[in-house]
C-alpha cells in the first residue's frame, strides 16, 4: 500500500493533467456531437458586407480600410470557392433554423475549429497556471461549461464577426497565460517563440473590430509598468512586444481613421444622437457642422472630412454628455446574450440543459461587471501581499478588466444600433471574469491554507 501511495503522490500531477487534457477533448467531442451538422449556418443583415469587403484586391489599402476589416476580409477572400457564396437564410429579420448555404460551410467550420482550439487551449493553460488540484479541474470544466453552453456556441453558426472575436481572444490570452507564468518563474526565460505566436493571434484579433485596438494600446502601456521593475528592465522581448503593439496601433489607428466603416458610424451619431435634439444641433453648427443637416448639400463632403473630428471635440468639451450616455446605455449592452438569429432547441434533448447551465453562467445584467470588479479587488489585495501567484494573476486580471472596459467605452459612444451585439466582446469578458477571479482566489486560499498547516507550530 505505501508503494501505490508514493507512486500516485509522485505521478499525480501527470495523472491529473492526463484527466484534464481527456476533459478538454470530450467536451470538444460533445460541442460538436449536440449541435448539430457543423456545415449549417444562418446569415444577418451585414453577412453580405463581409463578402462584398473580400473581394477588394488582396495586397491593397482597401483590405484594411473598406466596409469590414482585414481579418473577416482575409477568411472570406481566401475560403470563397470558384462558385462563390450563395446566402439562401436571414436570421437577422425572424429567429428561423439553420441551413446549408453553399460556399459558407468552410467559413463556419472554421469558425467551429477555432472555437474548439482557442477555448480548449484557454482551459489547459490556465488550468496549468492553478496550484491547487481541485481548482485545476473546476476551472477547466467551468471555462469549457462557458464556452461550449449555447450562449456563445451557437455563434459559430452564424455569419458574422463574433465567433472569430470570441475565439481569437481565448486563444490570445491562453498564449498569454503561459508567457505571463513563465516570465514570472524566470525573467529569462526563452518565450521568444510564445510571444511571436501570440503577436500573430493577437494582429489577426485586433483587425477585427475597430475598438480592438484600444486593447493593444492598453497592453502597450501595461508592459511599460512591468520594464519599471529591476527583474524586467531591458527585457528584449518585452520591448519587441511593445515596439510591435505601437506598430499594430498605429496602423489600426490610421485605417480606422481612413475607412469606410468609420464614416457609416459616424453618420449613425448624427442621424440618431444629434438631430434630434436641438441644443445639440445648435451645438455642433456652432462648431462648424452645415444648417440644415442631410438636406444640405454641403453636408455630406463635411462629414467625411470634419464630422468624426467634430463629435471627439464636442465630447471632450462635454463631458457630461458622455458620462450621461455610458451611464444610460451601459445596462442596455449587456441584455441579450443569447443569439436571436436561429433557433435549434428542439435538435437535440442535452440543449436544454445546456441552455439552464448557460443561464446562469451568462447573466444579462450588470451583475457580472459589479462581481469582475470586487473578486479583482480581493486579488490586487493578495498581490500587494505577494501571497502565492497573485501577482502574475493580478497582472492578468488588470488586463482582462482594462480590456473588456476599454473597448466597452466607444462602443457605447460610437454605436447607436444593435449595441448589445457590437458590445458582446466586452461583455463576455465581464461575464468570464465574475467566474474566474473567485476560482483564483480559492486557489491562492486552499495553497496557503495547506502550507500553514503544514508549518511545525
């Protein structure tokens, strides 16, 4: 019997990643067996967008500053077959089921495939990261739970940007995860071949949505606080890092700026904010914007060289209009998680369970903000007290939360249509982070509790 004891005490770290690791793949096995023939997908309104923006010339500026960015132009260019794309189901107009539209199946296997990859790499590398076994395998089935209920899996399905958002993410910050512990461990440590890995994730993420950027930005600036501190001072890889975030930024900045896409979203302020309220109209003639608005003539050469300059000057001047907004439109962006675009209940028995499980990991409220931020709290506390990993996992933390809020801001600001939707990246997060920063914390409470019982008294 001692002999069977040491031999699990001395193998039960590969016993438990071998569980974990069998965890991952029949959950990807499940995601794939309980919804149905992977092919199907649904369209939306902007589904045509994204096929019309593809076909700009491949090594051309349009491919960054067209109606969609690079990254969707990219998939679509590259996986359109010789007889093209054929959109036969609209989802967007009324909830219907999902069909087989030619063309489309290599682009939602992809999104599948991506999907399974960056939520499967997220659950082994952040279970990797834990120190408690019992907290290794609860946060590995928890994100798998998250990520596999159809509240975020039926959005492989549908022909949008938000399935590749999604999984580019989770694959970006498993890459990170394991960059993050590595330095951590040793500051010299060879993760030049991690960060270049994650550099490529993280380009293809950041031209997805305009407001990635903003992430970039931020991560730019979170690297910089970390080269303050002797162990990481003059750390080439970390200012390889930075010098290619400023790169990535300045490009998304300048095509942003330069788009086609920028100058539909800023019409939609005016249409739907300014006019119709006439103090604001007031305001902005005065500053420059034509009388009478779309009927003038004059307008519409104004807003495409004046009128994204002019709503950041008059919202820098008033910024009580912008506190008021965030405050107004912050709990609309978090309603209606769920996709409103097909509807497969009824394909098989283990959907409605998953749909209960989803319900209460995917609350449509602003519960998970307020939770994201306290359980964050609790976890800088443990990193002001160096206790156990809770510096690495603060870092983390601070980035997921930054991000999440971050990109959250503009798009109250810069959107007046489907903001639940274009919100749901930062929502999501929100959502994710209410579950994962107690887990940390019962990891770092149950490492510190056993090593004080075991201290002699």
């Amino acid at each position: 019997m001692s002999r069977l004891n040491s031999f699990l005490a001395e193998h039960r770290g590969r016993m438990l990643s071998g569980a974990i690791l069998a965890l991952i793949f029949a959950a990807s096995f499940m995601r794939v067996e309980f919804y149905g023939d992977p092919a199907l997908s649904i369209s939306g309104n902007d589904t045509q967008s994204y096929v019309d923006a593809s076909r700009a010339p491949l090594f051309s500026a349009e491919m960054f500053t067209g109606r969609r960015l690079l990254t969707t132009n990219l998939v679509y260019k590259l996986l359109e077959p010789e007889s093209g794309y054929e959109i036969r189901i609209n989802g967007s107009i009324q909830t219907t089921r999902r069909g087989y539209q030619p063309g489309f199946e290599r682009v939602v296997i992809l999104q599948l495939v991506m999907s399974l990859a960056g939520w499967g790499m997220f659950a082994w590398f952040f279970s990797r990261a834990l120190r408690s076994g019992w907290m290794r395998a609860i946060g590995a089935l928890f994100i798998l739970l998250f990520a596999f209920t159809p509240h975020m899996a039926d959005w492989d399905s549908i022909l949008l940007s938000e399935s590749l958002t999604f999984s580019l993410f989770a694959l970006q910050l498993a890459l990170l995860v394991r960059i993050t512990f590595d330095l951590f461990k040793n500051p010299d440590a060879k993760v030049t071949g991690w960060i270049l890995t994650w550099g490529f994730v993280m380009f293809f993420w950041v031209f997805l949505r305009d407001t990635n950027v903003f992430t970039a930005l931020m991560t730019l600036g979170m690297i910089a606080v970390l080269l303050v501190a002797p162990r990481y001072r003059g750390k080439k890889v970390l200012i390889g890092a930075m010098l290619f975030l400023a790169l990535v930024s300045i490009l998304g900045l300048a095509t942003a700026r330069a788009s086609v896409r920028t100058v539909v979203q800023i019409r939609n302020i005016y249409k739907d904010d300014v006019f119709p309220n006439p103090g604001m109209v007031t305001v902005f003639q005065n500053m420059g914007m034509p009388a009478d608005g779309f009927s003038d003539p004059e307008f519409e050469p104004w807003l495409q060289t004046e009128g994204a300059s002019t709503v950041f000057r008059f919202m820098v001047a008033h910024p009580g209009y912008v506190a008021i907004k965030l405050w107004n439109d912050f709990p609309d962006s978090f309603q209606e998680i769920q996709q409103t675009y097909f509807t497969a209940r009824d394909l098989n028995p283990a959907r409605t369970i998953l749909f209960e499980i989803g319900n209460a990991l995917h609350p449509e409220n602003t519960t998970p903000f307020l939770g994201s931020l306290l359980s964050l709290a609790g976890l800088l506390i443990l990193a002001s007290k160096n206790i156990g990993d809770s510096r690495p996992w603060a870092w983390l933390g601070l980035w997921l939360f930054f991000t999440a809020a971050l990109t959250l801001v503009p798009t109250i600001l810069g959107d007046t249509w489907a903001l639940n939707r274009h919100a749901l990246y930062s929502t999501m997060i929100f959502r994710l982070t209410m579950w994962l920063f107690p887990i940390l914390l019962a990891d770092t409470a149950l490492l510190n509790g056993r090593e004080s019982l075991e201290k002699p008294v």
